[in-house]
C-alpha cells in the first residue's frame, strides 16, 4: 500500500467519525449537541497544529507540504471543515444525513481514486472509481444517519443527492489542489443542503432513468472527445440536475446543445485550425465554456422549483427564462463554429471587414447557422411543453437571437480587455434568459 493510500484512509476514518453527529444529535439537547458533534474535529484539529511535529502519526497523515513546513495543516483544515458543517447540521437547518453524506463523498471518493490510481490506473479510471464509491458512501452514510434518527429513508431522494454530491466532489477534485479538500467539502455540503430543502419528488424509476441517462452521456462526450474530463463531469451534473429538479423535455433541450455544439467544434477542425479559430484541446470543451454556457439554465431550473415557495413569481417565467439561454448558447455556439469557416467576415460596430476568428466579427453563414440553432431548441421547447407552443417557440428564437446579438457586440467591445470569452458567453447566455421571460411576460405567456 502506497503512502497516499494511506493518506487517503486516515482521513476518511477521520471523515467517518461524522456518524456520531446523529447520534450526539439524538441524545443531547441542541446546545450540548453542537458542542460534542464539533469536539472531536476540533481536538484533532488541534492535536495536528500544535501537537503532532514528527513520528508515525505524522508520516501517516502528511502531505508534501506539511512535510516542509513540519504542521498537519491539511489534516486540520479538513477537520474544521467538518467541524464547521456539524454546526450548521447541529445549530441551524441543514439535515445531518446531508451533512455526513458530504464528508462519506469525499472521504471515500479520495481514497478509490488514490487506491485505483496507485495501480497505474489512467485519470478516467481514478474519476470513475471516485464517483462510483463516493456515491455508495455517501447513498450508505445519510442512510445510516436517518435509521440513527429515526426518519424514513426515501432512496430515490438519497440517491439523486449522492449522485449530485458524487459528481460534484469529483468535478471540483479535477480542478482544485489537494489541499482545497475544505473548499470542496463545504461546497458540496451547501449544494446538497440547497437541494435538500427544495424537496423534490423524486420516484424510483425516474432515478434509475436519470443515472442512466447521464452515465451514458458522460460515455459518450468523453469517448466522441466533445468535452474534457472536467468537461464532461460538468455535463453530466448539469444534465442530472436538469432531468430530476426539471423533467425530461428540460433536458431534452439542453442534451441538444451539449450534442451539436460539441459536434459543430469538431466540424472541419483541421480547416478551424489552419485559420486559427479552432477550440483548444482538439476542440474537447471544458468545466469553464460547459459552464459558462449553462449557469443561467441551471438557475432556471432551480428557480423553477424554488418558485412555488414565491407566490409572486410564476413558475412558467423560468421555463422561458431556461429556452431563451440555451436557445442563446446554441445559436452563438453554432454561429461561431459554422460562420468561422467563411471568409469576410465584418466586425458587428462597425460593418468593417475583419480577418476570420475575430472577436466579435461576424458572417451571413454564421448568422443563418444560429438562427437554425435557435429555432432548433424553439422547436424542442415547442414539443415538449404546451406552455411554449407556437407563440413562445417565436420568444425562444427571439431570445436566441438576443443571445447570439449580445455576444457579438460584447466580443468586439469588451472581449480580452475586461472579460474573457467565457465571461462574455455567461453575459450572452443571461441577457437572453432575461429577453425570454421579458417577451414571455409581454406576450401573456407568464403572467404576473
């Protein structure tokens, strides 16, 4: 067994600790509760900045940092972290089978992937061993917990909870330090609390369905190189998300642009980059474009659920507001992709012509391709929910077309001097999500 095996299984028999939280929960009134489930990360915590300078105990839980600067500072920050989110399960609202979930998910999702990637495994196989156990720990661990608590153990809840946990753990593990384990812990545990307190209905059949679904989604852009690993860790919770908090006519639309904008960036790409206008990483997209793309969708479909909560706002509102940006990411994906392969484009402020790939230059082709590629999502809208129709399929192309407009513009003005693309993608992406509930609400289609 390899040191960072080891590692690995210090910290989670520290993370498994957690399960004494419901119990302590159980026995002792709230303020005696706070105090004992927070005690012992807090000694341990302790003991590693002021205690533990060398020996046995100190090799076992080292990093290489810690190394150099003689403290166990990752194995503090952990324990605080945890220590930190036993006080919200303790002493405010967030539900304890959440809260030991969030430390099962990566506790144990690090140690497959350290236990799978100290035998040469490539770094798929590590993710893959990380979602998988860290979706059984945590699936087990908030189980475990409501038995301890004497609450029913609703499955498929627990399970889209530990998939979503799995997912994002894993997708953050991809893009941050080993020691940003805290960050990720907190993060994950607030996520899991956010979509805990929604309460959604979920039945043992859709869950099964949602899993499969991303899974094979996830297969799929990985192995036709649409996306990164980052990439498409980001896809699949974004599309998990959006099957169970939306349904499936939610995810049929955003599975479309996943599909053929990761299809249109490896169309001609070798002509793309001859003329230097090519995605990077052969054209595989990664956490940050997939994002930048798909965070107002994803506030859509959260708001959507949070929205019966609010009686003022009108849960239809955000249906448009959701068509209209990925009716936006679309059109701008494939506007770029397509009209990027023809000569002469012209710069959107001032009809000048431009050399192909710059910032906010555009062609006919490409506007006709985004105008298809509204229409497309419009149409997907369209069929699946009888709240768009006929009138609100013109308000998604309509927002779309905002969507692709807006980009343009901030491309040619603010694009490399104060944003980047992703940034100005994000910006594109909200304008037309605020286009299409505006046009939804003049129209009638959501009223007020």
């Amino acid at each position: 067994m390899t040191s960072t095996v080891r590692r690995a299984g210090a910290f989670a028999a520290v993370g498994a600790i957690s399960l004494a939280v419901p119990v302590v929960s159980q026995t002792f009134s709230r303020p005696v509760a706070t105090v004992a489930a927070a005690a012992p990360f807090v000694t341990i915590a302790a003991l590693a900045l002021y205690v533990i300078e060398g020996g046995v105990v100190f090799e076992l839980f080292a990093r290489p940092g810690d190394r150099r600067d003689g403290r166990l500072y990752g194995l503090a920050g952990f324990a605080l972290s945890i220590a930190g989110l036993s006080l919200l399960a303790t002493q405010f609202e967030m539900p304890i089978g959440v809260f030991t979930m969030s430390v099962f998910v990566l506790s144990f999702g690090n140690l497959a992937s350290n236990a799978v990637r100290s035998r040469g495994a490539d770094p798929i196989a590590a993710t893959t061993a990380f979602v998988a156990v860290a979706f059984l720990a945590g699936l087990g661990s908030h189980a475990a917990a409501d038995r301890i608590l004497g609450l029913p153990v609703d499955l498929p809840v627990l399970a889209f909870l530990a998939a979503t946990g799995a997912l994002t753990a894993a997708l953050l593990r991809t893009v941050l330090f080993e020691r940003d384990d805290p960050l990720v812990l907190l993060s994950v545990g607030l996520l899991l609390w956010l979509f805990a307190d929604l309460a959604i209905d979920v039945t043992p059949q859709g869950i099964v369905i949602a899993l499969g679904i991303t899974v094979a989604l996830g297969y799929v852009s990985f192995a036709l190189e649409t996306a990164s690993l980052p990439g498409m860790l980001t896809g699949v919770l974004l599309g998990l998300l959006t099957i169970v908090v939306g349904d499936v006519g939610w995810f049929a639309m955003l599975i479309t642009f996943f599909g053929l904008g990761g299809l249109s960036s490896k169309f001609k790409y070798d002509r793309k980059v001859q003329r230097g206008i090519a995605q990077p990483n052969e054209g595989a997209r990664g956490s940050g474009n997939v994002l930048a793309n798909s965070l107002v969708a994803l506030f859509a479909v959260i708001a959507h659920a949070a929205a019966p909560r609010i009686d003022a706002v009108p849960q239809d509102l955000f249906l448009f507001v959701f068509a209209g940006s990925v009716a936006a990411a679309m059109s701008d994906t494939l506007s770029s992709e397509i009209g990027g392969l023809y000569d002469r484009p012209r710069l959107i402020t001032t009809f000048e012509v431009v050399d192909p790939g710059t910032d906010g230059g555009v062609t006919w082709q490409g506007a006709l391709a985004g105008l298809v590629g509204a229409a497309i999502i419009a149409g997907i809208g369209a069929g699946m929910f009888e709240t768009i129709g006929a009138a609100g399929a013109a308000v998604v192309v309509a927002a779309g077309v905002v969507g692709m407009t807006v980009d343009s513009l901030l491309g040619a003005l603010i694009e490399d001097r104060y944003v980047g693309n992703q940034g100005v993608n994000f910006l594109a992406t909200a304008a037309a999500g605020v286009a299409g509930g505006g046009f939804a609400i003049a129209l009638g289609l959501a009223p007020i």
